[in-house]
C-alpha cells in the first residue's frame, strides 16, 4: 500500500468528498492559492475553485457562525482556523450556537459542519501558537471531539467527522503532519467513538492522544527491551469516547497511564482516569492511576523550555517503571 | 394604496388586513405573556416587544414564503410574523411538550428551521453570522432565497457584527440586517454606547446601503426593507435598514427601567404602530371600523385559546431530559 503524510491524508479526505458531495465546502483564513497555515489545502483551489475553497477574512467569529448558519440550511462546510488558539475567538458560534441549536430547538434542525484547526507545540510558535484546547470542547455536551494520530487513522476519521450530522472539531496535531503510514486510495470511514490498540501489551495501559500516541509508542519499544509488554490505547475521538476498550485493557494490565499533551490540570486525562476509578475495572488496579500533561505554564519560545513543558519520552517510560515498582 | 404608501408592486398586494391581525397577535401574546410572568405562571426569563410589532411584522411582509429569517432574544413578534403557531410558542413558554422546542428551549429559542425561522438566540449579536451563513446556502445552491436578519442597537457594538457584515458584503450574498433600534441596550441608550447618530451610518464602513425607517410605521419599514431584500434577491448584496423604535416595557422580567422617563415613554406610546396601521387603514376605506375591532377580537381569541392550549399540553418527562442532543 502506498503511503501518505497525515497532512496529505487530510487533503485526500477533504478532496475525495468534495468530488462527490456538492454540499461539502471550505472556508478560512488563507485557504486558497496560498494553501492555508500549513498547507493542506494547497492545490484544492485549482481543483474545486473559489467558490467552494472560500478564503475568508481574518474573522474567526463570522467565519465559524457562517459555518454554522450554512450547515443549519444544508450545506457541510469545513471550517478551518489556522491554529487552535483562535478558537478562543470561535467559541461562541462553537459553544452557545453549533452546539446547542439542535437541542434548544426541540431535536429540530441540525449542524453538520467540521471545524479542523492544528493544535500542539513543538514548533517554537510560543504561547499563543501551541495549545492543546481540546478539553475545552469536550466539556461541551453536543460537540464531538476528533483528535487523530497517525494519516491513516486522519483520512478516515475526517470522513466520518464530514459524513456525522454534528458538529465536529477536528484537531490535527501540527507535528503529526509530516508522520507517513499506509493509506488506502479510496475512501474509508472510521466511525467516531471506536479507539484503536495502536501497541498490545499486557504489563500495563497507556491512553495516550494526538503526538504522545507516538512517544507513549516510542517509550513502549524502549520498554520492551527491559522485558516489559506496553499497551498502547489510542481513543483517537474523545467525545464520543470509547470507554469499554480502556476498560477491558486495564483490567488485562492492571495499571493504567493516560499521556496528553494539553495541561495536565484539567484536562481530558482526568476524564479518563476517572471513568476507570468509576468502572469495574477499578477493582483490578494493582498501582494507582498515573497522568501525565503539560505543565500548568503557558508554552515557552526556548526550544529546550518548550520540550520540557510537556510530557518526554523518558517521562513516559519514568512512570510506567513507577507504576511497576520497578527502577 | 400606491399614491399612500409608495409601496413596490409586489407589496401592493399584500394583505394589509393580515398585518394589522399579525400585529395584535403580537401585542395580546406579549401582554399575555408579560401576565403570566407577574403572577409566576411562567418561569425563567422573556422579552417583550409591545411596541415594535411594525418593525417585525413590516420586515417579513415583504419576504417570500422561501426566505429566511434570524431573530433576537426579544424574538416573538418575528415568530408570528414569520408565521410561527401561537398555540405552539406558548406551549413553549409553559415549558410543554406540544411547543416549538419540546419546552426544552423557552422564549428564547423558538424557531421553525423548516418553514426558515432560523431562530431567536440568547445570545446578542448572535444572528448576525448564521444570517450570513444560511445566505452563502442561498447563493451556493442557487436556491434564490433572501435571510433577514433581525438584530438591536446593542448588538451592532458587538464585534460579530462587523465581521459578518463585512463578510456578507464581500461575498455579496443575499441578507438584509435588520436593526431594530429600540433605543436601549438593556439600560444603556444608544446616545451613550455610540457615537454615530444612525446605526445605519455604520453600513458605509462596509461598502453597503444604510437607509433609516420609522419603526413603528409598517408601511416605511415595508418599503424601506422591500427594497434592500430585492437588491439582495438581485445579487446586488446587503443592506442595513434601521428602523427606530421603542420597546414600551422594560428590558426583561425584572426592570424598574430607572434609566428612562415615564414622560419619554408617554411620548412613544402616542406613536403606537397597530392605531397608526389601523387608522391608516379606516381613513382610506380598506378597513371598517366594524372590521378593524373584530380583527383585534379575533387576534385576542387566538391567544386566549393559545393559552388553553398550552395549559392542557403535557410536560415532558425526565426521559426527554436527554435526547435531541445529538442528529
């Protein structure tokens, strides 16, 4: 099978159903010829046009309601905002409109829009270029909440986030866009609220999202040398959030750590961690819950201060030894 | 009518007699509702119009069956106009299951998205970009429709305002922003939250038509908002009409309105739209006197009834607590 970069994977996705579904669109801030922040829509202009790759203003506020009104009325847009940081300027039409109409309206209406947005550090942006935000909109009842790992896993989770009658955010981490796996040509859908066991193992869990899928991934390999066997759970959306999968691991393993990169105060690892204290798999725990986050520190410049904002590989493979009693 | 009103040929034809009907719909359902809410009858919050019905009921005269409009938190004149049930909107407010939103939304959010009653939102200035939004379907589908989209004084300082007018501009889609300048925000008046005379000044920042109407003539909010949504069904792009009016009673449920004259309000309610619509119609012998007082009966039967309706309507169960979240 051929492969792909997750960033090309993105822009299969969106092209694949763009050429059959009339009603899907996109629109943002430099979208366009310039190929938005990062590129993944460059070459889509040329193919669909203007009229359905709308660059926009620099207007996160009107382009997200936008989104909503044309979604309320038919259309499927896909909104995307050049890093998860202006979502802050997004969140009303997110939050108060998109995520309540349906509700509010009495099961009436509905929003099938996606909005992706690169979220993550690591790319010496500073403080207001690399948040992990997406607790925030888990915390939202009537917003779903996507976070892909690798291109395989992003092509069909953007299918499937197009395809759903909900709102969808849809975080893309901005170093998994170069990642590379094997990626099917045609169109596939993996359907929202299915984790995947991206590593089997049976000493102990790691639920792990986004790029700490790939440190927690890293660590296990390391690990594995000193004869320990890592889990490695990626739920891949956290709303709808597989919880039987978690579930059935750490009663397998009997430890579970959960590795995000937003900061770790409260963010979706308590979520995590507290489904388990709630579940029967409580009851097979042999070492207490481990999470691991970023610092409570908005992200540095100083490339060694922003690597050490958030969790390391060696942190990883730190407490899964702490969490075995081993040195 | 035409050496009257000036009327376009299309609005010609209009049933007059049915707007003065819409008109004291408006008024009894306020005033209803205003009763319910002193006695306790009704919880939560609501917001009257008594005194603008002109502006709602003259904007939507001028629509077509197939366009669309969004409202406000004070939204239940545009409702009726819209031609929203009445025994559905007070069933909502009773909070029941037979009303717009199950009871689920309250005053705040009635809407009929199929018959394009985009909905009333809590939140000011939050029309503005779903407006926007549901006029980009228009134009992409070539569906022909025109969205009115009904805002106040207040919100035009929010900043969703100019971005989506900006944007709709650029776009030059088919939307009429419909300012409804009741002249306070809340307790603030507009004298001191900006320093333009007109809202409709501010539609020049934006490249597009800003003309002034009196509000509470139904006839120059007809015109005035006819010829904005034939230039927007022309393609021609938006337009800004401001219709000055004023709300007779006070903000919400509970406003002792310190921050206006009893005298200033005497001087509006002289210039009451439904006996200017009335009396306008008996002196050019459209109307009986005969007529026009079994027009305000049956409009008040209607909400009496309305009222029954609601009364006798079931209320919802906590099994209906937690769908309609999700399509």
């Amino acid at each position: 099978m051929r492969e792909l970069t997750y960033l090309e994977a993105v822009r299969e996705a969106m092209s694949q159903e763009m050429r059959q579904n009339e009603d899907v669109f996109i629109l943002g801030e430099d979208i366009g010829v310039y190929g938005g922040a990062f590129g993944v829509t460059r070459g889509m202009i040329e193919e669909f046009g203007p009229e359905r790759i709308r660059n926009t203003p620099i207007s996160e506020a009107a382009i997200s309601g936008t989104a909503v009104g044309a979604a309320l009325t038919g259309m499927r847009p896909i909104l995307e905002l050049q890093f998860s940081d202006f979502i802050t300027i997004a969140m009303d039409n997110m939050v108060n409109q998109a995520a309540k109409i349906r509700y509010m309206y009495g099961g009436k209406g509905k929003v099938p829009m996606v909005l992706r947005t690169p979220a993550g550090s690591g790319t010496g942006a500073a403080a207001q270029h690399s948040q992990s935000l997406e607790a925030w909109m888990a915390h939202v009842p009537g917003l779903k909440v996507v976070q892909p790992s690798t291109a395989y896993d992003a092509k069909g989770l953007l299918k499937a986030a197009i395809d759903d009658d909900n709102p969808v955010i849809f975080y893309e981490h901005k170093l998994c866009y170069k990642t590379k796996s094997d990626v099917p040509e045609e169109q596939y859908s993996i359907p929202l609220g299915k984790a995947d066991v991206k590593r089997e193992g049976s000493d102990v869990t790691i639920v792990a999202t986004a790029i700490m899928v790939h440190k927690s991934l890293e660590a296990a390999a390391e690990l594995e040398k000193e004869g320990i066997q890592v889990e490695v759970i990626d739920p891949r959306t956290l709303v709808p959030l597989d919880t039987e999968t978690i579930i059935q691991s750490v009663k397998k393993t009997s430890r579970l750590i959960v590795v995000h990169e937003a900061v770790k105060r409260g963010g979706f690892g308590g979520e995590i961690a507290s489904t388990i204290a709630e579940s029967e798999a409580f009851d097979y725990l042999d070492a207490p819950i481990k999470r691991l986050g970023g610092k409570a520190v908005p992200i540095p410049y100083n490339p060694e201060l922003e690597k050490a904002a958030i969790p390391t590989v060696d942190d990883i493979v730190a407490a899964v030894k702490e969490t075995l009693n081993r040195q | 009518m035409a050496q009257l009103v000036n009327l376009p040929p299309r609005v010609q034809e209009t049933d007059l007699k049915g707007l003065l009907k819409q008109m004291w719909l408006i008024r009894y359902f306020e005033e209803k509702v205003d009763e319910f809410f002193a006695k306790g009858m009704i919880h939560g919050t609501t917001h009257l119009a008594v005194g603008q019905e002109a502006s709602a009921v003259g904007s939507i005269a001028v629509l077509e069956g197939r366009d669309k409009i969004t409202s406000t938190h004070r939204g239940h004149g545009h409702c009726i106009a819209k031609g929203a049930e009445v025994n559905k909107m007070m069933a909502e407010l009773f909070g029941r299951t037979t009303g717009y939103c199950k009871g689920k939304g309250g005053s705040m959010h009635i809407a009929d998205v199929e018959k394009g009653n985009l909905g009333a939102n809590g939140i000011v200035g939050g029309g503005f970009s779903i407006a926007t939004g549901a006029a980009l379907t228009s134009k992409m589908r070539n569906e022909g429709y025109v969205v009115l989209c009904f805002f106040g004084d207040g919100a035009s300082n929010e900043g969703s305002f100019h971005e989506a007018v900006n944007l709709a501009s650029i776009w030059k889609l088919p939307v009429v922003f419909v300012c409804e300048n009741n002249q306070y925000g809340m307790s603030g008046p507009v004298k001191e939250m900006m320093n333009v005379e007109d809202i409709a000044q501010r539609a020049e920042a934006y490249g597009i038509p800003g003309k002034v109407v009196d509000g509470n003539d139904v006839f120059d909010v007809m015109n005035g908002v006819g010829e904005a949504v034939e230039r927007a069904r022309n393609g021609e792009g938006p337009s800004i009409v401001e219709a000055k009016t004023y709300r007779w009673k006070g903000h919400s449920k509970s406003d002792a309105k310190k921050y206006r004259t009893r005298e200033e309000e005497q001087e509006w309610r002289a210039k009451d739209p439904i006996a200017r619509l009335r009396d306008v119609l008996v002196q050019e012998g459209l109307l009986t006197e005969e007529e026009a007082d079994n027009i305000k009966a049956e409009a008040k039967k209607e909400i009496e009834e309305s009222v029954e309706f609601a009364k006798d309507s079931p209320m919802p169960t906590i099994d209906d607590l937690m769908e309609d979240i999700y399509a």
